[in-house]
C-alpha cells in the first residue's frame, strides 16, 4: 500500500475501504497480537411471524445469539456457534422453528473484515496540532481560518475543497450546523478526549464491540503489526466540518488493523437505530454480497435512516457492499442507500477510487484536513474520507427541521456539481456534493 507523509511528521498509516471476502478471494486478514478474534461463526436471516417472540426463537435453535429482531418488520438476523456447520445441527429444519412461524432464508459465514491490500489505498500524513481548537465545532470559516495551526499551503489547500463543497456558503443559510441530527459512525473508534470531537459524542448510545464495553476509543495496534489507527476519528472530523453541531454516535466494529467480525456490523447497525441515529457512515465495506447485512440496511431505511457508504478503493470498477446494491431492487437510487466515490478537485476520479455505474455521487477524497488520536490533525485521502462528507451534509440539511429522509436522497443526487472526468463520467454517480446547492432547497 502507498504511504504518504507530511513535513512535521514521521508517522504515515494505512486506512481503509474495507473488504470482507469469500473464503480464499482476497489475501488472509492480518489479526493485531492484542486482540483474539472469535471463532468462525454462521449468521442466520430467519423470517418470523407476529407471534415470535426472542425468547422462543433462541429456544428452537441451541447456542444462537440474536443481533437482529425486528417482529413489526418480520425478519431476525442470529449468529450460530462454529460448530454448527449445517441446517439440522443449527435447528433451522426441526419442527420447533417451523412450529414458531420462523422460516429461515439465508445461512452464510460470519465472515472477518479486511482492508484492502491496493497500492492505492488509503493513507494519511500526520501534524501537530498548534492551537485553534475550541473553534472546531462554531463553522468552518472560524475552525479553517487561523494560521495558527496549519502551514499557509495546507490552508489554501482546504479552503480550496471546502469552497468547492460549497460549505461556507450553506453554514451563513443553516446555521443550525446539524444541531439535533445523529450520525453513527461504524469505524475503529473514536479518539474520545480529541478537542475537536470530544463536545459531540453521544456517549450514552456509544459502544465497544471490539472491546466489549461502553468505551469506543481508538487503540493503537501492538508493535510489529498493521494499523489503521486514526480512521474513525479522521471519519468523524470530516462529519464535525461540514455539521459542526451534529452529535456522534460512534461504535467501534474494527480492531485497530481495520479487521473486524459482519456480526458486529450488523449488530451496530441495529444498535444505531434503536437509538435514534438518522444517519449512518459506513467507510468499509465487504466484496460479497450479505442478506443480513442487507436485511438491517432495509430495515434502518425503511425507518427514515440514510446509509453512507464509501465506494471502495480498487481503482477499478465495481464497488464494496452494501453500496455495490444501490439501484437494486432492494435498495433503489433514492431509497437512502447511498454509495459515494471520490474525485479531486479538479472533478476527475481520484486514481484509487472504486467506481460503477450504479454509483450515487462523489465528494472530495484527496488530502482532506481531518482530526486525528492525540490532538492532532491529518491529511487524509480515499473513498473513507469522501463519504463522510455526503454524511454531514445529510445531517446539515436535515437541521433546517424542512428536509425528509424519504425525499433527501434525490435532492441530494440533483444538487451534485457535475463532474469533469470524460473517462469514468459514466461510473461517478450524478455529480460531486454541492452542499450549499443541497441546503438551499430547504431554506
């Protein structure tokens, strides 16, 4: 993978487009000294009738563990022990499911979670941070408008992107800068204490599958193996840029190599929903289709929820799930699924971002100014930092209190500043995010 590095700085880290694989399709996931991953285990999508309950669903089938129950929606996703490798061991054919009106639709592997491993992947060149921190969170003009901490050619250079987003312009139209919207990001974790971010989290909602606890905090990787330190707090600054006001939710679903178990994806998910998450940024992904995740995806959208997932960083066409489903008839453009790739700021597809014809837009992905573990800040790239902005320009346009989550989508797609890219034109969605262009339809 391709590193960069930034004068003040020493350190440069690999992030992610996260890919989780059929057995053998990519190379094997590279698992941190500190963290024991689980054994392999199946995640059921079972149907269920109005009459079932948890309870009896989990009586029919030994060992299982529900991640998913929605009776209203009719479905269930369960996770099975390893050991139970086919239908009869897992109780899925006895006649105590059928006997529950449960009808099972899927069986597939819990697959892990893996970077990745393209030279063009993601990366990040790290700074100090020198002061200007209790700005952040007031609007971009004050939080990109000191010299105080960034060398004047990385100003110009955020300035640039930003006044191309259009977000000075939308923050003078919305001042409510995402007040009262929650956006879930699904990620590494977050650096809780950063100054930046630290005023947003939610912390009552917030929870560690890594770690198993209340306290999503990014941990560092033990020596000697691979680290994707930094994501979700670079995924959260970009979110906290264009909505500063906007609370996160934040649930961490991957080591510190960026590697974790679609079960504790899709436990999030739901989790996220449960508590009040309007918005959901997924920088990862996987390259084989899942219909549990697919099943709570459906579900949060069904509700109102908008799905952001980063596109993927191949280079190539074709994109991660579940974004790869936009323009299914699962998850047709505009039902709130959203797959986002990334361009410079010249509107020409970014050389390490996936793309497809199905894809909904792009949004700058190239050297984006973003916080990072430790009072610091990054300059980030890849398709994990293009998507969370389509994030909090969501979370901003529905602060306004005159968006609907079932119409958004659309206004996003028709808002976009076309791209210039005479190449892949046809695989970049409908345009670059115009924010103030998305904004204005609301006030």
């Amino acid at each position: 993978m391709k590193n960069t590095a930034r004068p003040l700085s020493c350190m440069a880290l690999m992030v992610l487009a996260l890919a989780v694989t059929s057995c053998g399709s990519v190379p094997p996931v590279t698992t941190t000294a500190s963290v024991t991953a689980p054994a392999m285990r199946q995640l059921a999508t079972v149907r269920v009738g109005p009459s079932v309950t948890e309870t009896a669903l989990l009586s029919s089938m030994p060992g299982a563990q529900i991640l998913s129950f929605d009776r209203e929606g009719g479905y269930a996703v369960v996770s099975l022990p390893a050991a139970q490798q086919n239908l009869q061991a897992a109780g899925l054919v006895s006649g105590r499911l059928q006997a529950l009106d449960a009808t099972l639709v899927t069986l597939e592997p819990d697959l892990d979670v893996a970077v990745q491993s393209d030279d063009e992947a993601e990366s990040m060149g790290i700074t100090t941070w020198a002061g200007g921190i209790t700005t952040w969170a007031g609007g971009i003009t004050t939080w990109a408008g000191g010299l105080s901490f960034l060398a004047g050619t990385n100003l110009n250079g955020a300035l640039s992107y930003l006044s191309q987003l259009g977000i000075p312009e939308a923050h003078k139209l919305v001042p409510e800068l995402g007040k009262g919207v929650k956006v879930a990001v699904l990620d590494t974790g977050v650096d809780l204490n950063h100054a930046l971010i630290k005023s947003r989290l939610d912390t009552v909602s917030d929870w560690d599958y890594i770690g198993n606890d209340a306290v999503p905090q990014e941990e560092q990787a033990a020596s000697g193996t691979s680290s994707k330190y930094g994501h979700g707090t670079g995924v959260a600054g970009v979110i906290l840029q264009v909505a500063p006001n906007a609370t996160l939710m934040t649930y961490r679903v991957l080591r510190p190599d960026g590697s974790g178990p679609l079960s504790y994806v899709v436990q999030a998910i739901d989790r996220a929903v449960t508590n009040g998450a309007q918005i959901i940024n997924l920088s990862l992904g996987i390259t084989t289709n899942s219909s549990a995740l697919n099943t709570v995806i459906a579900r949060a959208v069904e509700k109102g929820v908008l799905v952001v997932n980063s596109s993927g960083n191949t280079g190539t066409a074709g994109m991660v799930y579940p974004g790869q489903n936009v323009g299914s008839t699962m998850f047709p453009k505009g039902s709130g699924l959203i797959a986002v790739g990334s361009v410079g700021t010249t509107l020409k597809k970014s050389k390490f971002s996936s793309y497809a014809k199905n894809m909904s837009l792009t949004s700058f992905g190239e050297n984006v100014l973003t916080a990072f573990p430790g009072t610091r800040i990054v300059s980030a790239s890849g398709t994990s930092f293009a998507a969370p902005a389509v994030s909090g320009a969501l979370a901003l346009a529905l602060s306004t209190g005159r968006a609907q989550p079932t119409t958004l989508s659309t206004d996003l797609l028709n808002s976009t500043t076309p791209n210039l890219d005479p190449t892949y034109n046809g695989g970049l969605g409908t345009g670059t995010l115009n924010v103030y262009n998305l904004v204005r339809n609301y006030r």
